[in-house]
C-alpha cells in the first residue's frame, strides 16, 4: 500500500479529538517497540494551531503522528 502523507494543513486533522489522538499515541508506542521507537513522554498537549491538535513530542501536528504510524503499519509487523 503506497499512501501519500498526509499535510499539516490537511481539513481531516481538525477532526481529532484528544482523545482520539491519545489512542493514536498508544498504538504509536506498541508498533514503535520492535523498532526501538519510543516516545514515553509523547502525549497531546492541549495546544492547538488553526483548529489542529499539537502532539507533545516536539510540539509536532497529528499528521506527522499519523504518517509515522502508516509506516509502522505497512511494515506489516503486528502491533
């Protein structure tokens, strides 16, 4: 599966929730392992940029979280 990044500016991130994008962070943390991809003190700060929720590990967007993880999961290893 070839899947383009998504923007930071992409309309869909605005739709996240904290939530939503804590249960990201933790399925983040499981794929990550095998990789030695960890990010203990990742977590959604609250701070948002133009609707869009900030993730803690860096003060990165939801797209970089959710593009990393589809490389996780093209991998094809099991969570």
């Amino acid at each position: 599966m070839n899947l383009e990044p998504l923007e930071a500016h992409d309309k869909i991130l605005r739709t996240y929730t904290e939530p939503e994008v804590s249960a990201l962070l933790r399925e983040l943390h499981e794929r990550g392992k095998p990789f030695g991809i960890q990010w203990g003190s990742a977590a959604v700060n609250g701070s948002t940029i133009d609707g869009r929720l900030l993730v803690d590990f860096g003060d990165t967007s939801v797209a970089t979280l959710l593009n990393l993880l589809a490389l996780l999961r093209e991998t094809g290893r099991p969570a």
